[in-house]
C-alpha cells in the first residue's frame, strides 16, 4: 500500500524518536535536520514519506522548493544482509 505524500507542518520539529514512531517502516525525507557531534539524526521537519522507496524518490523528485538541507532515512528494521553505499 502506498502512503500520498505529505508536506511538513509549519515549525512542527520532531525528534527522531518521533518521527521513527509516527512513520514507522516508512522512508522520510527530513528538512533541515539537527545533528550531535558525530552526525546522528535528532530531529527535523519532514517533508515526505512513503512505504515504496521507488515511489518515494519519484516523488521526492516532484517536490517544489527542495530543501537544501535534508536527510533521508528508512524507519523500518534493516533486512538481514542489506548493505548501503554512500
């Protein structure tokens, strides 16, 4: 089942916890994230979400005024062997 995307609340920072739960299993696209130290994920806007990581990026791709700032995350359990390249 796919998820329509959804644009960010004006001024609603959520932390990561936050975000893991309302959008649990789901890629998000975070506006202007906050990071500690070593760059770990604390909170932010997001922008969009979607189950379907290929409906995702066509949609994330649509978006008008992209954030320049952002970051993506997959809030779902990683499957067993799964590797990522940056």
């Amino acid at each position: 089942m796919e998820t329509a995307a959804t644009p960010a609340i004006a001024d609603e920072v959520l932390t990561i916890e936050e975000i893991k739960k309302k959008y649990d299993s789901e890629w998000v696209l975070i506006a202007d994230p906050d990071t500690d130290e070593h760059f770990n994920l604390l909170r932010g806007n997001v922008v969009h979400h979607n189950r379907d990581r290929v409906a995702f990026d066509r949609e994330v791709l649509q978006i008008p005024n992209h954030p320049k700032d952002f970051a993506v995350i997959y809030t779902g359990t990683q499957p067993e062997g799964m590797e990522y390249v940056l």
